[in-house]
C-alpha cells in the first residue's frame, strides 16, 4: 500500500485533502502540522507521496521541498504543493526546487486526484 504524507498546518485543509485522496485509493495516509513534524516522520516509515502546503510555521513547505530533494534518501520522494500562494514567482520557485506539481487553493478535487493518479501512476 502507498503511503502519501499531507503537511499542512490547517486541521480543517488536512483533513479536505485526506478525503480527497481517498477517493483516489486505499492508502496509508500520514499527516503532519508542520515542516518540522513532517521531517522528523519522513524517517520512520516509507512515503510515496507529499503533499504540502508553503505556509506553515516553523519550517515552510520550500524548505521542506529543498530538504527533501537535496537528500539522498528522500530525492525520490514526489512532492505536490497545494497552497493559496498565487504568484507566478511563488509557483516557478516550487518547480524549480522539485515540486512535481503546483496547486492553488481553492482547488477542485478532481484536479488534485488527476495530479495524484498521473504522480502515482494509478
């Protein structure tokens, strides 16, 4: 079973995006309040998936993304960030640090889960 890791400071937004991905599937869903949470979970268990916003206190979901993908173990990992942040700098800044994809809030349900199946290939 896929484990996807939702970061998200917002009880109310994590628990959105939770329904939403399980409409997608049957997954080992994990979630974290903040950066600082979400990195002391990546080590404890296998994650095929992040799904993230940028702001969050303590460490914001860029510098996640940066640790993520600057480290061997977890450069794997795909990561989608869902955020209300709308520029076009906000969004290229994602991209280039390796977000596989950029969301904006509000955002439909099936455009996240069509991002999910394409990242997921299911």
């Amino acid at each position: 079973m896929k484990s996807i890791l939702i970061v998200e400071d917002s009880a109310t937004t994590r628990s959105l995006i939770r329904a939403v991905i399980e409409e997608v599937g049957d997954f080992n869903i994990v979630e974290a309040s903040t950066g600082f949470e979400a990195l002391k979970l990546l080590p404890t268990q296998e994650i095929d998936l992040v799904v993230t916003d940028i702001n969050m206190p303590d460490i914001n979901g860029l510098e996640l993304i940066n640790f993520v993908k600057s480290n061997p173990r977890y450069a794997h990992i795909p990561l989608i960030i869902v955020t209300t942040e709308r520029s076009e700098e906000d969004k290229k800044r994602g991209i280039a640090l390796g977000a596989a994809a950029y969301v904006t809030k509000p955002f439909k349900a099936p455009e996240l889960q069509d991002i999910i199946r394409s990242i997921l290939k299911i």
